[in-house]
C-alpha cells in the first residue's frame, strides 16, 4: 500500500529537494534531525521556537521532498531524518547543503 503523507525520495525532482531545503526553518528542522536523530515533535517544536501550526506546513514540505518521515505513538509524534533514502536518490546533495549552512550560520548559530 503506499503512503499517502511520505514521498518516497525516488519520485522527488530536483527543484522539489532543492526548495523543501532552500527554506531556512526547514533546513533548521533537517538540521536538526541530522544532529540528533529522531525526536519529538513537541521537542522540534521547543528547540525551534515555533508553534505545532506553523511547523505543520513545513512537515508537509519536507514530507514531500522526501526528506523527513513523522512516526504517531499514540497522541505524540516523532520524526526522523530520511538521510540513507534522501542520499541514494541525491547523492552528496544533503551533505553539500548542511555543511554550507552550517558555515554560513557561524557565530549566528542558525543551523
């Protein structure tokens, strides 16, 4: 049966990875996810600064673009980072971009 919320990574363009990953919240989230594995939603939420209705949309995005995947327990959720399926489908891309982001953030402490 496929997955109605999770797009597989193989099926996502270019411009679709590229823009779920051009967003500086969402590519905060994926660093996130990269940094720690997989976590809380409510935790996401807490280390982000933003409301469970603002990072809806952004869930959505990365959702579609393959690169994250939110698991239910019952009324909380987790999401993990789809590193191995992500890299297979666009190799080195995830790492080019994290790693840029996380020079470009610096002392800012973005990323």
């Amino acid at each position: 049966m496929r997955d109605q919320l999770h797009t597989d990574p193989k099926d996502v363009t270019i411009t679709q990875a590229l823009s779920a990953l051009g967003d500086p919240l969402r590519l905060r989230i994926v660093a996130l996810l990269d940094a720690n594995g997989e976590m809380p939603c409510g935790d996401i939420y807490r280390a982000l600064g933003i409301t469970k209705t603002a990072a809806s949309h952004h869930f959505k995005v990365l959702r579609g673009a393959g690169l994250v995947w939110r698991d239910h327990h019952g009324v909380k959720q987790s999401a993990r980072l789809r590193r191995a399926e992500f890299d297979e489908a666009f190799p080195g891309l995830l790492d080019a971009v994290l790693r840029k982001a996380r020079g470009e953030a610096g002392s800012r402490s973005e990323v």
